[in-house]
C-alpha cells in the first residue's frame, strides 16, 4: 500500500491515545495470547478461504490477535488493516508479517468501539474472529464496525456462544465460577453468540433483519502437546483463565481449577495421537450486508 493510503486507513501511532487503565486492553496484554493463537492458525485459515477475500478488497480485521486471520487474507491479494486494543498483539502481527514478507497486512493499535481514526465506507470486508466481541459497548460497535464498512459490503464475525458444550464457552463458565463477580452494568462478552442480540445490535445501526445471518460452525483447536500442557498454557498465556488462576489461587481452589480444566480439555480431545491436542469448538458465524 503506497504512503498516501496508509495516511488513509491507518492509525498513526503518534496520534493515538492509549489509556493505560483500559480494562479490556489490560486484560488481552496480560500473559502472550500468541502461544494460543499457535493452535488456531489452520482453522483460521480454512475460515478465510470460506468467507470469499478477494484480491484488491481493503479488507479491516478488527479484534485482530497477532493476525490469526489478518494474514490469510492478506495471502489471498486482500488490502489488509488489522486493528487490535492490545499493543503487544499488534507488534507481533507486525513482526508475523515482516517475517513472511507480506506487504499487504498492516497492524494498528485500536479500540473496537471507537474507530475514530478510520473513515466511513473504506472497507469491502469487515471481519471478527473471536475479537471485537470482548470490547465492552456492544452497540457502539456494531455501529462502527457498519461506518466503516461500504455499502453493498459484508462484515463478517465469529462470536461463542454462552451455553454451549464445547471448549471455549465452558473455559469461558468455569473462569467466570472462579473468579471475582464483574462490575455493575457489564455485558458478557458470550451475548453476541445469541441470535437475537446480533439481530437487535446491528438493526440500532440500520441493518435490516433480513440481511443478517447467523449459522453455526465449528472452529478447531490443534495443539502440539497433551490436552494437560494445552492447559498449561491457557493457565500461563491467556488472560481470562490468568486471572482466574489468581482468584482461584487467591481462595486455595488453585488445584481445583486446574483439575476442572484438564478434565474439560482430555474429554473434548478428539486427536489419536498421545502427542497432540485437536479440540473443535462451536462458534455462531455471522454474516451481515450493510
């Protein structure tokens, strides 16, 4: 992308403010989410090629992680901005694809529910994978996430699902058992898996009924190592289960907490291998035309 559209869509990093005591963005710095996003790169590349990335499309990746699905897309010719609130997720997409030799993929710190450095209309695809539906204002962003997204474009989001039985919604309950109750007026994160809250959250925005879908599909974890050491690194990596580990830890349930988890994990494990980990987990994908 030449100088004069990076000025465009781009977050210049000397103009953005970052609140320090932003609490989501503490929560997503805290730990390196980048050693579970390891085990999420072939279900997220499967999930690119399916949505319809095309070359030449400018394409936002918002909630972007270190660019799980951010550089698949920028592989298939996309104009790729990744935006993300954690900074050390940025700089590692950065370094992802400086490494690879992708040109095309560029990635900024930003909040999801204020993307007020980007202009309306500028993207063909908006896409969240398990990203911008963690950012607190659930309506202030699906409001942005449909200003920034042309008029006969699409955005597209995979959101869990609360309630359901596999991996990540009952990692998501037995955090939620563990740790301290959430502060007055929070909305859980797992709402966006419900289809009538998409429907009613992008409709605020002026997105009619009928051009949201909402299907569900199955997102695959594969881990090189035990269903116990894949554990291990949702324990040491990732930031929701740190900071029930602390609270846990905090109460004496530490071992409890762990047991639970290895428990979950080992009876979700479909693999054959002893030496590998493959969990698939149940995600609501959603399809909206602005």
């Amino acid at each position: 992308m030449n100088g004069c559209l990076k000025k465009k869509y781009y977050f210049s990093r000397c103009h953005v403010t970052i609140n320090a005591m932003n609490p989501n963005r503490a929560l997503w710095e805290k730990g390196d989410f980048t050693k579970i996003a390891q085990s999420m790169r072939e279900s997220g590349e499967a999930l690119v090629r399916s949505i319809g990335v095309a070359r030449g499309q400018k394409v936002l990746d918002l909630g972007c992680g270190d660019g799980t699905t951010a550089i698949p897309e920028a592989a298939l010719g996309a104009d790729v901005l990744g935006v993300d609130i954690a900074q050390n997720l940025v700089d590692a997409g950065n370094r992802r694809a400086e490494e690879m030799g992708i040109l095309n993929c560029r990635f900024q710190h930003g909040d999801a529910t204020d993307l007020n450095e980007l202009n309306e209309h500028t993207f063909d695809l908006t896409v969240s994978i398990f990203g911008a539906m963690f950012a607190p204002k659930p309506f202030d962003v699906a409001r942005e996430m449909v200003r920034v997204t042309k008029p006969g474009g699409r955005i597209v989001m995979g959101n869990w699902i609360p309630g359901d039985p596999t991996l990540v919604a009952q990692i998501l309950k037995t955090c939620a058992a563990y740790s301290p109750p959430p502060p007055e007026g929070f909305v859980s994160p797992m709402m966006w898996g419900i289809d009538a809250n998409v429907v009613e959250r992008f409709g605020v925005s002026g997105v009619a009924a009928e051009n949201i879908s909402c299907v569900r599909d199955t997102y695959v974890f594969q881990f090189d190592g035990t269903p116990s050491e894949f554990v291990d690194a949702f324990l040491t990596f990732y930031g929701p289960t740190m900071n029930a580990l602390e609270a846990a830890t905090n109460s004496g349930r530490a071992a409890e907490l762990r047991r639970e988890l290895e428990e979950l994990f080992t009876s979700q494990n479909t693999s054959d291998d002893p030496g590998l980990t493959s969990i698939p987990a149940t995600f609501l994908r959603v399809t909206v035309s602005p």
